[in-house]
C-alpha cells in the first residue's frame, strides 16, 4: 500500500484494533517507511506503513514480523499489534520516550547504554529460516540492483571496489565470532528512550551476521570518533578489546560506510523526497572511506 499521500483515518482505523474514531498524525516520510501516530479509545499506536520507492532496499518484512517477536517479548522493541509483511503494515503500541539527538548518542553514558542494548539484541533466540547476510552480500545485492537501474552511473563509490576487496580479504584473514542476530540499523533515530531503557526501532534489515556489524552500523551512523569507538567496543565486550578485535572493528566500520553509500546511490537515484540529504550524506561516507583507505593502504596482515 505504498502512497505519497497522507493516510486517511477510514484507512486507519480498518488497520487499528477496537471500535470507535480514529485520530491519525503523521509523523513523517522516511527512507523506507512512512509513520503515523494513531489513536483509539484512548490507546495509542505507532502505524507504519512503506513509503514509495522502498522496493529493492534490502528490506525483508517477513522476518521483520519473526524477530520482533523475539524482540518484543525481550523488552528491547515496542508490543506488536499487527504485522502483515505482504502488505508491509506494521502497528506497534506506542513507545512514550524521546528520541536521543546525534550529540546524546556520543555521550559516554549513552554509548554504554547502547552497547548493553546491543548485547541484548545478540542475545536473542534467532528465529527460524533465519535470513543471513555479510557485508559482502550486502555489496552484492546493491551493486546488483544499481547495476539493473543505473548501469553507467558509479557515484561516490568511483575508485572504491579495489578497496572493497583489499578489506574483505583482510576480514576474512582474522578470527570470528559466532553468528547473532543482528539488527543492522543502529542509529539514533531509530531509538526511544523510554522509562524503563531504550527500545529499538524499525528491524526490516535484521539478519543474522558477525556482532561486530551492528557495533560497526552504530559506529559510523553516528560518526564517533576513534576514541569513542574504542569505548563502545570496550563496553560491548566487557573489557579492553585486544588489538585483532579494534582491527576487525575498522574493517567492519569501512565495510559499513561502503555499504551506506551503495544504499544510498540506489534510493537517491529513485526517491521523490529526502533524495538531498541522502545525496550529501553519501558524499560525507565516500570521502571518509577514501581518506581513510588513503591512510592505510597496506592493511594489517594478522
């Protein structure tokens, strides 16, 4: 049910449980979800539903619906009330909270709080036909699907995949852990802080994959800085992270930004709105990854 105009309530409300009017505020247009804010016999819900151009994305609704479950019954995303992936519908009970801004993200107490709550994202049971991905099937699909719609447009990304392969390899050179549930959007819009901790928003990218991917998504979504980093890490694992670890980290960290710029080519050369900002953004990560791959041309040998 993909739409550019605002949702009635008649629609609404066949969507709501109960009886009664329905008041509906929308809450803006996303990058792949348009949420509202509905209201009926005195409860309230969070109604989403996908924005246009959001096909293709690497969104995968149907275990969306599986891993909130797990999620919800955890403490860690908001009570379900009714998921319909097919037609991407989700209502949710509404979280009362507020969003932390990017400067709350990076506080240390902050940063603590969200690797705690990354550990309890990991921690969850993976529910079954579990979707797996990595970062190099993440590349794949985008460059798959940039290739289809723009096969002579390369973008930001232009003098990137030589450096693409250098990190796979050298990822794949160092020790693993094992494979969790991963949320794989970890950034600050996507948070509540809420009475009782912070809940976790919008799970369409959930796959399961190496941990240290999530710690990567959080990483760069809010461009800490190396030392800030280095906390997340330490507080994630507990202690001090050894060398190959904060090594890993790195690599998971370009791989990440490399993806987002990928994601971001696909969805700008589609959108109608928000194509701008992601546009800028795009250019933001792709001089990150070029200066950062500038610095470090021979990549550790571990």
């Amino acid at each position: 049910m993909p739409s550019s105009d605002p949702l009635d309530p008649d629609s609404a409300a066949s969507l709501l449980p109960g009886e009664g009017p329905v008041t509906i505020e929308r809450l803006g247009t996303g990058l792949v979800n348009e949420t509202y804010r509905v209201e009926r016999a005195g409860r309230r819900y969070s109604l989403r539903i996908p924005a246009p151009n959001a096909e293709d994305l690497g969104v995968d609704r149907v275990w969306e619906c599986r891993v909130l479950a797990r999620a919800a019954a955890s403490g860690i995303a908001p009570r379900i009330e009714r998921c319909e992936p097919l037609a991407g519908v989700l209502v949710a009970h509404w979280v009362e909270g507020f969003p932390l801004s990017s400067e709350q993200a990076r506080e240390p107490g902050n940063i603590r709080a969200v690797a705690l709550l990354a550990r309890r994202v990991h921690a969850l049971p993976i529910p079954e036909a579990p979707r797996r991905m990595s970062p190099a099937s993440w590349a794949a699909l985008y460059r798959r699907a940039i290739e289809r719609r723009m096969p002579d447009q390369h973008g930001p990304r232009a003098g990137l995949d030589a450096d693409l392969d250098a990190r796979l390899a050298a990822l794949a050179a160092l020790p693993g852990g094992p494979p969790v549930l991963c949320h794989s959007d970890l950034h600050a819009a996507n948070l509540v802080a809420a009475a009782g901790g912070l809940i976790l928003l919008d799970w369409e990218y959930a796959h399961v994959s190496d941990p240290l991917w999530d710690l990567a998504g959080w990483s760069c979504n809010q461009d800490l800085s190396a030392g800030e980093r280095v906390l997340f890490l330490s507080h994630y694992l507990g202690r001090a992270p050894r060398d190959e670890e904060s090594v890993r980290l790195d690599h998971f960290a370009w791989l990440y930004d490399y993806v987002c710029v990928l994601w971001s080519e696909l969805f700008a050369a589609r959108a109608a709105t928000g194509a701008q900002a992601v546009r800028a953004r795009a250019e933001v990560l792709a001089e990150r990854l070029k200066s950062s791959s500038s610095r470090g041309r021979q990549l550790p040998a571990h």
